[in-house]
C-alpha cells in the first residue's frame, strides 16, 4: 500500500514537470520549473531516506522521525511574520445576513 501511494505522487509530480511548457528553456531561470524539477528531486531523496532510517532502527522509528519533522515544521510556523501587519476586521456588510445583528 505505501508503494502505491509513492508511486501516485511521483507520478503526479513527474506529469506537472513534463508538462511545463518552458521545461527545456535552460537558458533562462524557470521558477516554476525549478520548483517542480526540486519536488522531484526531493522525493526521491526522501524514499531513499526513509527506507534507510526504516532498515537502521524499524517501522515505528521512521514513523517516530516522521513525527518529529512534523512537529518541527508545526512549530516553525509560529515564527513566520504575517503579511502586512495586523489581519483585517470584518465588515458587517462583508458577513453573511445570519451573522448579522441589529441593533434595536
């Protein structure tokens, strides 16, 4: 069941890759490109990863790492700046007629 699953992202990415239009217009810089040809790259460094750790210390050990990375892009996440200060309030006229009170 695992395999499948790889297989189907890496398929879905291998298509995205393939498909890019300005796939082999090496001359200039592609972000979107990159980006997809770094997604490939990455996953195929990740199953080798894994299958290692999971060889050196089992399945519940790779699960356990697994976690751990989780937890730590979780936690990486608190220290990202919003965008443009202070997130905008709504406006009564913005909420749906429910959400709505008037005054009496």
């Amino acid at each position: 069941m695992i395999l499948n699953t790889f297989v189907v992202v890496l398929t879905t990415v291998w298509v995205e890759l393939v498909t890019d239009p300005k796939l082999f217009d090496i001359r200039h810089k592609v972000i979107t490109r990159d980006h997809k040809l770094a997604a490939a790259g990455a996953l195929f460094l990740g199953a080798f990863v894994g299958r290692a750790i999971m060889v050196a210390i089992g399945v519940g050990g790779a699960l356990g790492v697994g976690v751990g990375f989780r937890i730590l892009i979780m936690i990486s996440w608190a220290f990202i700046p919003a965008k443009g200060g202070k997130a905008p309030k709504a406006k009564p006229e913005n909420l749906p007629a429910t959400a709505v009170t008037k005054e009496v």
